[in-house]
C-alpha cells in the first residue's frame, strides 16, 4: 500500500492545527473558571462572572475542534498507513478513537451551547427561577463535564495505546509518547471507577496537557517524511 501524500499532508496540517485551538482551550478556560471543577458546583453560577459567558463557550467552541474533531484526518491517514503492519490493533485503536471524538465533541457541543445562555439568563433573572437555571446547570454540567468526559478516558486510552503501539512498528518516534499519554488516561479512568479524585484529576490534566504536544510532533514529522511500511 502506497503512502497517500495528500492524506499525509492533510492529517499533518489538522494535527498541527489542533495544537494552538487546545491552548485557546485551556487558557479561556483558567481565565473563566480557574479550575475546570467548578462547572460541577451547585454555586458555579453564583461565582462564574456574568461576562466570562461567552469566554466559556469560546473556550468549549476550541475545545470541540482542538481536543476533537481536528483527529478526525489524523485517525483516518493513521488508519490506512499503519493497517499493513498490524490490522487488528490499527482498527481497534482507530475506532476507539472516533469514539473518544464522539463523546468528547458532543459533551463541548452541548457545553457551548447551553452555559452561555444560562450564565446570561442567571443574572436577568430572579426568585424561583434561578433555582431552576440551577438545576438545569448541574444537569448538564454532570452529563458533560462528569459523565462523558470522564468515560471518554477508556477510549482515548485504548486508542493511543494500539496506535502507539503501531506508530512504534513504523519507527516514527511519536509512538512512544503516544503510549505514555494512553497509559495516564487509563490511570485516569481507574480514577473514576474508584473513586479516586486526586489521582483522577492529576492523570485528566497531564493527558490534556500532552496531547497537543504529542499532535504538535506528530503534525510536523508527518510534513517531513511519510510514515514507513
């Protein structure tokens, strides 16, 4: 099977282009929250500043492509430059992959679309309603935020480590680190399903921390050579 060029050059750009949206991401982020943990707070919106509303859907708007849909190329070209050297472990990681994507884009979909609107509503509004703009701020915050972004750390997981796992066949030398980031998210998923907040926390945050770093290194090197077979 033949190295596509356009496809390489195309997943190199996306995963490039990823890096800066990811930074927007956590530096809109810092700026409105200070730590991301307030979004499950009963007050969140009793502290949030009523102008950090569209910063925060700024910031999930950059989260959707930044963390997300700009893998879409990157899974794809992957999936057909490294299937020859091993089938099985190219289409698990992959689909896991898209999965991790779906999961976490619909969460910061949802998340751009709703909290703004609340935040604004929250400081027009008054009495009993409040408590009801409240309500449906935990409801879709724990959906989100403590939910399918919680859960989405099994696939990414599975999908960095099959695919580092082949990246390394191919000597390109992203695969490792790609294995490392796999092995903190499911550090962090152990996390979640034992109740380990600390641990989940610390593994959430240095997994979000490399990826762009991982996508910055693989972008360039795939704009320098193609992946080998």
């Amino acid at each position: 099977m033949e190295d596509r060029g356009s496809g390489r050059i195309i997943a190199a750009l996306a995963a490039i282009g990823s890096v800066p949206l990811a930074g927007l991401t956590l530096y809109t982020l810092t700026i409105a929250l200070g730590d991301v943990q307030l979004l499950l707070s009963s007050r969140a919106l009793e502290t949030i500043a009523p102008e950090m509303g569209p910063v925060i859907g700024l910031g999930m708007l950059a989260d959707t492509f930044g963390y997300y849909l700009l893998y879409i190329p990157v899974i794809s070209y992957l999936w057909i430059a490294l299937y020859d050297h091993n089938p099985g472990l190219i289409i698990v990681g992959a689909l896991m992959g898209v999965i991790y994507i779906v999961m976490g884009a619909v969460g910061a979909i949802v998340q751009w679309s709703v909290l703004p609107v609340l935040i604004e509503s929250y400081v027009s509004t008054g009495g009993a309603a409040k408590a009801g703009l409240e309500a449906t701020w935990i409801a879709t915050t724990h959906a989100t935020t403590g939910g399918l972004w919680r859960i989405e750390a099994l696939p990414a997981a599975i999908w960095m480590l099959f695919m580092g796992q082949c990246l390394r066949q191919a000597q390109f030398l992203t695969g490792f680190l790609a294995q490392i980031i796999g092995t903190i998210w499911l550090i962090a998923f152990v996390g979640t399903i034992m109740a380990l907040g600390p641990v989940e926390s610390m593994a959430q945050f240095a997994a979000i921390v490399l990826m762009p770093i991982w996508a910055l290194l693989l972008g360039l090197l795939l704009l320098i050579r193609p992946l080998e077979r």
